[in-house]
C-alpha cells in the first residue's frame, strides 16, 4: 500500500482521555450540589451506555441525532444507579458538555500535527462537529476538516462514516488511514478498504483496562501517536 | 444583538480571488497544449455559469453532487466558446482543479486569524470539503470546522446551507454572522436570522466590477477582512 493522503482518527480514547475527564467534569458539576461518588465509575457507567445509545440509530429505532443528544439519552438511563434522579436540566445539559471538555493524551497534539505533514487529517469519529471543535480549541489540533458522524447521519462502524470520509477528501479508500486505538473501530474501516493504524492506550478505560495490542492484522502500530508518527516517515 | 459566537464566511470573492486564480491556472494547463485566449474572460465565463449550474440541484432537476462535479458540468458548457471541445477528460479534470488553487486577498488569512479570537469560524461556502481543505492549507487558513453546501446538500442561497451551519455549532442564528462580499448571500444569511458582515471586494470580477458596498443594511462593514475584525473588537 502507497503512504495514507489522509489520516482519520478516532478521538475518545485514542486521541483524548474521556475517563478522566468526564470524572473530573461530573466531579466539578455534582460535588457543590452535595453528591458523591467513585466519580470514574460514573463515567465508566456512562460510557458503558455508548454503544447502546448508537445502536437506537444505527438500527434505524430512532432518526439520526448528534451525539450530544445520544449523551443526554443515555445519561437519563444511569441517573438513579448514581442518586442523581432528581438533578436540574440545567446539570444535566452541564453534564452532556463535559464530553466537551476532555484533555488529549500527552502526545496527541504532537502526533497530529507531525501527521498532517504527510497528509490531511480530520477526526472521523461519532462525536458531533461542536464537540469536535471545542476539543480542537482546548487541544490546539489542526484538523483539515471534521467529518465522522454528524457528517454521514449515521454512526461507527457502519460503513458509510468512512466511506463518506474518503469521498469528502476525493480519495479512495486505499489512499486513507483510519487511526484508532481500538481494534472494532479498525476491523471496520479495514472492511471498507481503508488502511488501519492502531495506537496502543491501555489505561484508556481504567489502569490496564485499555487495549495494549491490535486483535486484528493492521497496517501499522505504535505505542504513542508520536511513535506512530515517527515509524510512518 | 450580541456579539457573534460564529464567523460564517462566503469563500470565493470573499476570501480568495477566483477570478485571477482561474485564469493563472487556467493558463498554466492549456497554454502549452497550443491554447490561447483572453485568460479572465475564460474564467468570468466558467463563472458566469456558477448560479444556472447550482439551480439544476436547488430546483431538485439534479440531485445533490459537490462543487467540483457542478465545475466539472458548467465546464462543458463553455468549452466551444473557447476553441477547446477537443481537450482531454485529464484536462478537464486539472481545470476542475484550479479551483483548488486560487489564492487569498492579502488580507484574509490575518482577519481569519483575528475573528478566530472572537469565536467559532468555518466556511459556509458552495465549495466542498476537499476544495476548502486545499485552499486552507494554501493559504493557511485556521478553521474551526468546514461546513457549507456538502454538509447541508444544498446550495446557497437555500436556507438549510445557513441554518445547518448554525446548527452545528449549536448556536441559535443570532449567534452567528454571515460574513461576504455579496449582498445577495446576505439578505438570505438575514433571511434565517443570521447576523450580517460584508467585506468590500470591489475588484472581485474585474476592476470596479465588485460590490464596493452593501446593498442592503448589514450589522458591519468593512474595506477588507482585517479592517472589519478591527472594527468588531
């Protein structure tokens, strides 16, 4: 396969810690109003709702919504388990923008921009363009273009998210790069015919709980996204 | 009204000079192929074709393709007129392309750069995905998303292609200002409700062929990008 013209990257968890983050955010938002709690469970809990959220569009059971929404759905589904039934719209909406507050990992903004010197790069993830754009800013990456999910209306991994990727850059799939740090993500995008980059983040859902290894054949590996870079050239 | 949370802006006329670009480009491809002409009048001709080739996909007698398939048909159109019937699908193509290749007014990526101090700013042009990305990376424009006719499927100056934008943001259309150097595109930004900035481009379409002011009532005007960031801060 030639070199990628484009690099595509998947952004919570490879690219930034939502765990952490999230934490800290619910931590901020609930504890002056007088809740406690493992505040990495909380976000774990919610995550751990993500797929499901998806699937209901996915399926076609509920019309293409933003992820935002899709993280309000799920939220209502986990409030009781964590005393939290009766909190504001206001908290709640406070809650569903703490995914728009996560931190990269320490390599990520190097990675990216050492990347886009060899070609475009632009998040294809099933984050919205707003959310998208605030971690960019928070961030500092400069992305050629957000497309993903809000893009195509419909959500990873169904083909159509990279696949409109590809198109919007006017490239064959074999001219991309798909860059993720879980191995679902990749099986995906290799089924379309996109080349696969894994980036190892094995802390990503708790110490260890992450993915260390691809379960899948992929182009190219590194432990960091700045190794990955620095094997590339 | 409020100061913008978003910059919307028109790309060719606005931000880059089309007309020059064309015909540099235009000239580069065809000229040692033996060709000869007038170079700006090939390039206000293809021009010339931009609304009649749009109205085909806003009147729905065509379904929605990107501005490069749109160039690639209002191409064809003018081709006799210029002694070139015979050339190429390669050439063709390459001609498609200059349209990647245009260059900004002097001005324009510094008042990018300073509007980007002040909020959210993203094309919202007819261009497609792949045209803005070469002509940021061209020009070194810092955008914060790419949103516009391919992410609405329409174009401007239908209402969805400004309100999409919005709502990507999340933003309500007050939030937002169009920013351009046409007055019809903002009477129809206005339309929707969004907020209105032209920039003068009176040598847009030769000299003195430009809008050298708004014809209708805008929120701000300025002689070129960085007079208006000027004047909003």
């Amino acid at each position: 396969m030639g070199a990628p013209k484009a690099f595509f990257f998947d952004i919570f968890g490879t690219i930034v810690d939502w765990r952490e983050g999230v934490a800290r955010e619910a931590h901020s938002i609930l504890h002056p109003l007088g809740h406690d709690m493992i505040w990495t469970a909380f976000a774990d809990a919610w995550r751990g709702k993500y797929q499901a959220g998806m699937e209901e569009i996915r399926s076609g059971a509920q019309p293409f919504s933003k992820l935002d929404v899709v993280h309000a759905r799920t939220l209502e589904w986990i409030l009781a388990d964590f005393g939290l039934a009766d909190i504001s719209a206001e908290t709640k909406h406070a809650l569903v923008l703490a995914w728009h507050k996560l931190d990269a990992w320490p390599d990520s903004t190097r990675g990216i921009a050492m990347l886009r010197r060899q070609g475009f790069v632009a998040p294809v993830s099933n984050g919205n363009f707003s959310l998208m754009a605030a971690l960019a800013r928070r961030n500092n990456f400069h992305w050629d273009a957000i497309l993903g999910a809000e893009f195509s209306r419909d959500y990873k991994p169904k083909p159509d998210v990279y696949l409109s990727a590809c198109a919007a850059f006017d490239l064959a799939p074999e001219d991309c790069m798909m860059v993720a740090a879980h191995s679902d993500d990749l099986a995906a995008a290799k089924a379309c015919g996109l080349q696969t980059g894994f980036i190892a983040r094995p802390n990503e859902k708790g110490p260890g709980k992450g993915e260390s290894k691809p379960k899948i054949a992929v182009d190219l590996a590194g432990e960091d996204l700045v190794d990955f870079a620095n094997k590339l050239v």
